[in-house]
C-alpha cells in the first residue's frame, strides 16, 4: 500500500472514530493531512465562489432590488447546498431559523430545503448492517428487504422482520458519512471564522452557531441517541392515550443502526387516506398542536422535526411520531418566559415584551430598548387587531424576523428551533386547513397553563392579565376561562381552586377587596330592605330603592364579583353551582377570609354609623 493511501486511510479512520463534536481534534486531523481537504475544497468552494461572485454582481446591478430576482437568488443557494451534501444541508436548514444573520427572502427559501438524497448502494447497506451489529443478517431477521423504502442525507430505512416475528424499520447510516460531515463541518467553521472576522456587518457568532450545528448532527448520527430520545419521549407521553411512539429493539440497535417497530400510518398531509381510516383530519391536527405545547412548555423536551413523513394518523386514532435524531430542550426558567412574553403581546405591553426577549437571551442588557419598543408596536399592533385566535403566525414571524435583522438580536438555539417546529407544523395543518391558525390553537392551551400553573412568576402574569391598573377586568378573565375551556383536560374544580390560590395569593390583595366592598354594600343594603320592613314610617323619610330578594340563592352567591365569575363558567362543560358552594367553607376558614370577615364588618358599621347620623338629621327637619 503506498504512503499515500495509507495517509488518507488513516485520516479516514481517525475522523471515523470521533463519538462526539470536537472542532480541535477535527482541525488537528484535517491539517496533518492537506491533501483530502484540498480536495474537497476545490468541490465546495468553487461552486460557492461562483455563486458569491454572481450574487455579488446581481446586488452591483441592482437586481437583488427586484423582489422575483432576489427569491430566485435565494433558490440558487438553496439548490446549491443541496448539492454540496449532508453538512452543508444542514447548515442551510440552521440558517433558514436564524433571522437576525439571514434576509427573509433567504429564510424562506431555505426552511424549504429538503433533508432527503439517493439511496446509496443496497449490498452495502447490508455490509454496513452485520459490521456494526456484528451479527449475519441471516441471524437476526426473518427477512430483510434489500431496497430502500426512503432515503435522506445521514441514512436511509429499509424494511424487515425480526426471528421473533415482530415488523420492523431499520434505519442504516450512510457509509463514511462522519469522515465527510466532520471535513465539512472544518471548511464550513474556517468560513464562518474568515466571515466573522472581516463582514463586520454579521452581528451573530457564526463560529459558534457552526459548533452547535455540529453539535446536534453528531448527536443525530449516533443512532444510539435517537434510541435514548425516542424511549425519554415515549415515558414523557406515556399517559397521552392519543400518542403512540415505536418501540426501539435495543439488541438490532448501534450507533449506525437503529431498529424500530414498523408503523402502518398515512401522512398528515394526505387528507383523504386520513378520511379513509375513519378519522378527521382536524382532530389529528389538535393532538398534534396539543402534544407540540406540552412538549414545549409543559416537559421542555421537544421534536424539533415534525415534518410531515414524521407524523403518522393511525388507524386506531392515534398520532404516531417518528425520528428522534433532531431534539431540543427549554429550560423551565425558558418555558415561564416564553408564556409570560404571551401574556405581554395578549395585554400589548410591548415595553415589557421588549424585557422579555432580554431574559430570553435574545438581546443583551446594554441593549437600548427604546427603538425596538414601536418596531414590536408596528409588527404585533395589526395583527392583535384581528384577534389572537385570528393571528397569522408565519406572517408575524416574517415581520419579526426583518425586526431581529435591524436591530442586534442573537437567536438562543432553543427558540430557532421552536420556530422551525411551530412552521412545519403549521404547514402540515394549513395542508388540512386552509384556515388554519397555529396561535389561535395553541391560545387555549396557554390560556389553562396560566391559570392553573402554580408557579410564583405564572401567577404574577396572571395578575397583569386580569388587572389593568387597579382595575380588574372580568373581560380578560373572561376570555382567559372560556379559551381554557377548549382544552379537552381542562379540570374546572381544580381552575376554580386556583381563582380562589389566586384571591388569597399576595397578588389577589385587589380583589380581595372589590370582594369586601361588594359584600359590605350587599349586606348593608339588606339590612336597609329589613329596616324598611319593619317600619313602613321609615319608607316615607328614606329614599332608597328598594332591593330585589331571591330566597332560593344565598348571600354570598348574589356578590357581585361572584356573580360575574358564576356568568363566566355556568357555560363550561361540567359545570355545576355546587362546585362554587364547595368552595364557600375554605373561604370562611381562610386566614385571609377572616380578615375579609373583619373588613366587612367594620365597613358595615361605618356605614350604619352614617346611616344613623343622617336619619337623626332627618328626623329633626
């Protein structure tokens, strides 16, 4: 063998046997060895100097001024990083989610690129299966099929049956895919560090969001990993009787290989063959949107690929998801913030939304906010006119993203990937629903996690929500509970202890006392109507009018704060008046309803104090 193969080879193998991301250890391999990354130089960088070189002359001659020649531009690069292969595919689907470094007209174009190629070469696939299993085919599966059934850029999927007769999927990593994607990864970074270091008009660390794309697509090529995400997932939604999740066959699985039972399902997207099993393509939608928020706000542990050869109707009424390579988490801290950002654009305190995307990480604290206040104002003001439940997501994120060019934004890793998983999503209900909004969907959900979430900082943006100053607005409440109510798992006694969390939380002082007042006025009241009663002279030295008795309902009941709140509910589903009654003995035990008890009693005698002042002034004119 000569020196040179054995040179080549030896690189080969080294990169083979990197598990995990490492940039220093990928430069150290690729510059002892100049000759294999020349080469792939002389593949990418040529095509991509010809595509800047162009780009470049099309922005000299005014074209790119020209909304039909810039969407074609952009399709030029999309199509070219295509052809440059797997690293460089993704690489263009991590931009298309980063609106403070790409133009909109760009993004667009790439959130369309398709992760899928060829298939490589069935005999080999084959080899590459009993290698990493380290067992003959013959051994293992009953039956194995030779040709693909699918294919994308890291792998592709064959079908089979194990000898224990279970139908199963077998996915197969393509052949000296981690030797090309780490060469790749080395002459994407030295790019984005030759950028970064001389286009000083990119804001973004692109050498760092180079390293968390090589981050997660090393994770997604250990098979052993997607095993781990697709088993935490299932355990996650072990309880949603609406989900179903493949079973993973640990003994058939390696880092290269993953073997999972077989899903007989149809495409979202295919509206008729989900007509055909007997289920509403609507209904899969909900679960779907459903799932996504639980994932997303409720575990912080989500799919962040739902594309539509990813979701599967099954005949049984489930939602089937597949493909665990690409998973993302949110940090609770994350979670909270994302639901109170919803609270300020809902309640349009755009000053506070600015703050948000400061916790968020999205802007840094030297960021002066005053600018960026009226740009969310002009993004978020027409939109809000229409109504949440009305809001066209892709078209505020689209406006949102020519704000988070403008000014400096940094997109969290986390929130890119939301997005990507919110738009993909909402591409697959749109293909059920042309009318489909995802805001309007998801509403409900947010609107149950604020009133029942009994977190401190929750219950704080529940106190913005329904207080406009002093002011408590039975409206929002209102809106919040009837929203709430679309939620199938919504638990009425349980929303109804958290109003009465809220009344005797640090937050409900407020209500507390439009409480006191309204029963100080209503007993007072009725105690002037038994006065009247009594002694009819008395009707003729007093002008009140006269007050309206119902014996059927108690006193408590006819409060004027209460009988908003028994107005708002009587309509949800299982309601019954009981269920407020029940809650009459915990407000009395309250060291908070006591004081209550001893506000309303000195208030009453404030009041017969005067009542008494004003009939003796009266009795001598």
């Amino acid at each position: 063998m000569s020196p040179e193969i054995k040179e080549d080879l030896g690189d080969f193998i080294e990169a083979a046997g990197l598990l995990k991301y490492d940039p220093e250890a990928i430069s150290r391999i690729y510059r002892g060895n100049p000759k294999r990354l020349l080469n792939r130089l002389w593949e990418t960088l040529i095509p991509i100097g010809l595509f800047l070189l162009g780009t470049i002359s099309s922005k000299l001659l005014g074209l790119l001024n020209n909304a039909t020649e810039a969407k074609k531009k952009a399709k030029e690069l999309a199509d070219l990083l295509v052809e440059l292969g797997p690293a460089f595919i993704k690489a263009g689907q991590a931009l298309s989610t980063r609106p403070d470094i790409i133009p909109v007209v760009v993004l667009e174009e790439l959130s369309q690129l398709q992760d899928q190629l060829p298939g490589f070469n069935s005999d080999l696939a084959m080899a590459c299966i009993e290698d990493d299993l380290e067992i003959p085919i013959k051994d293992l599966f009953e039956t194995l099929e030779k040709e693909p059934i699918s294919a994308a850029s890291l792998g592709q999927v064959h079908r089979g049956r194990l000898k224990t007769g279970e139908d199963v999927a077998v996915k197969v990593q393509r052949p000296g895919l981690r030797e090309q994607i780490t060469l790749d990864l080395y002459i994407v970074r030295n790019i984005a560090i030759w950028l970064n270091k001389y286009i000083k008009l990119i804001r973004s660390d692109l050498v760092a969001l180079i390293d968390e794309l090589g981050t997660r697509v090393f994770e997604e090529m250990d098979y052993l990993n997607e095993a781990n995400n697709a088993e935490k997932f299932k355990t996650l939604h072990k309880d949603n009787t609406n989900i179903a999740v493949p079973e993973i066959y640990r003994h058939a699985t390696s880092r290269r290989v993953l073997t999972m039972e077989w899903i007989d399902g149809v495409k979202l997207t295919n509206i008729q063959a989900v007509k055909n099993l007997g289920i509403n393509p609507d209904k899969m939608i909900e679960i779907g949107v459903n799932c996504s928020l639980k994932q997303l706000l409720e575990h912080g542990f989500f799919h962040a690929d739902p594309h539509p050869g990813n979701l599967l109707a099954l005949k049984d009424g489930r939602l089937c998801y597949l493909d665990f390579g690409m998973m993302s988490e949110v940090s609770k801290q994350s979670r909270t913030g994302l639901i109170k950002a919803v609270v300020h654009l809902v309640n349009r305190s755009f000053g506070k939304l600015s703050e948000d995307f400061v916790s968020l990480g999205f802007l840094s604290e030297e960021v002066d906010l005053k600018p960026i206040i009226p740009a969310f104002e002009t993004v978020f003001s027409t939109a809000l006119n229409v109504g949440v439940s009305k809001m066209d997501f892709k078209s505020v994120t689209d406006d949102l993203s020519g704000v988070m060019y403008k000014f400096p934004f940094k997109v969290p890793p986390y929130y890119a990937l939301i997005i990507r998983s919110l738009i993909t999503l909402e591409g697959i209900a749109l293909s059920v629903d042309p009318n489909f909004k995802i805001l309007g969907a998801a509403y409900p959900y947010f609107a149950r996690r604020l009133m029942e979430d009994e977190d401190p900082e929750l219950r704080e943006s529940l106190k913005e929500m329904l207080f406009d100053g002093e002011l408590f607005r039975w409206s929002r409440l209102e809106d919040l509970m009837t929203s709430a109510a679309n939620q199938a798992e919504l638990d009425i006694e349980k929303l109804l202890d958290q109003v009465v969390d809220f009344l005797f939380s640090k937050n409900g002082g407020m209500l507390r006392q439009e409480l006191v007042e309204a029963m100080i006025k209503r007993i007072d009241a009725l105690g002037w109507y038994t006065m009247k009663r009594i002694n009819t002279k008395l009707t003729k030295i007093f002008k009140s009018k006269a007050l309206q008795d119902k014996d059927n309902e108690s006193l408590f009941l006819q409060l004027e704060p209460i009988k908003e709140l028994i107005k708002i509910i009587k309509n949800l589903p299982g309601f019954k008046i009981e269920l407020i009654i029940k809650k009459i003995p915990r407000l009395i035990s309250e060291p908070e309803g006591r004081r209550m008890g001893i506000n309303v009693a000195k208030g009453i005698t404030e009041r017969s104090v005067v009542r008494l002042v004003r009939i003796a002034a009266a009795a001598q004119q």
